[in-house]
C-alpha cells in the first residue's frame, strides 16, 4: 500500500513540474521573461534577501559547488540581473547584489509563483486549503530538518 501511495504522489509531482517547470506553453516562468532555470532563480531569490553576499555564502545556503555556483553568477551577470563588487571588509572577496532588472524580474518571479499557487489552490474549498496547506508544512519541516 505505501508503495502505491509512493507511485501516486510521484506521479501527480511529476505533473506538476511539467506543467509549472517544463510547459513554456501554460505557465511561462517569470511571467515569460527567462526560460526556468533552478539554480537561477534559487540564486535570485537568496540575492534579492541576501544583498552584497559573497559566492561562498549563497553556494552554501543552496548547497551547490562553488564552481557550479560561479557559472550561475557569471551567466545572471552577463544577462545583466546581478552585479558582482568588492567586499566592503575584504578587498579580495567580491559581493553579489540583483540590477535594477535583476530585481524586476525577482518581482516577475514571485508574481508568478503565486499565479501558480492560486491556480493549485483554487479547486480546493477553503476547508481543504488549510489541510493542504498544514499537510506540506508538516512535509516542508521533514524535508528541511533532513537537509
């Protein structure tokens, strides 16, 4: 039986990330400014909380190489989202901050995730919307005490 359960979430995630992460077609990322790109965008965000940290702290909090990471950062650089200066304590470190497009399309980003959000939660009664939503909190906090 929990086998069967494992095979029914799976596939219903696997829907999911097709018609959210895959389909250009329904839901375009970023409201159709950037095709989707995980590590892109997990940059951007920790970026946008985190301004003028250096590559070390945003490889760690998302758990990426740093020469994974340097490749991130020099791609959001050249499409002009992110800025890279000197650290102000460290004249050998380099900070990250998002350009002003940088933080339009955090923005862009965010609009869309919620669009996302609320086209998952709209068929649910408002009774299930809190169940569901007390549901994944309890599976969000598995996962991150886990990672």
């Amino acid at each position: 039986m929990a086998n069967d359960h494992a095979a029914r979430l799976h596939s219903h995630i696997n829907s999911l990330i097709n018609l959210f992460l895959v389909n250009e077609q329904s839901f375009p990322s970023a409201q159709g400014r950037m095709r989707y790109s995980p590590l892109d965008f997990q940059t951007i965000r920790f970026v946008s909380t985190n301004p003028d940290c250096p590559a070390k702290a945003i490889a760690d909090a998302l758990g990426v190489a740093p020469t994974t990471l340097q490749s991130a950062l020099d791609r959001l650089i050249r499409k002009g989202y992110l800025e890279r200066g000197p650290h102000p304590q460290d004249g050998r470190a380099k900070v990250h901050r998002l350009t002003p497009d940088g933080l339009e399309l955090r923005a862009a980003i965010e609009a869309q995730d919620l669009e996302n959000m609320q086209f998952l939660l709209d068929p649910l009664t408002a009774r299930e919307r809190e169940t569901l939503l007390k549901i994944m909190e309890k599976v969000s906090a598995k996962v991150d005490a886990e990672a």
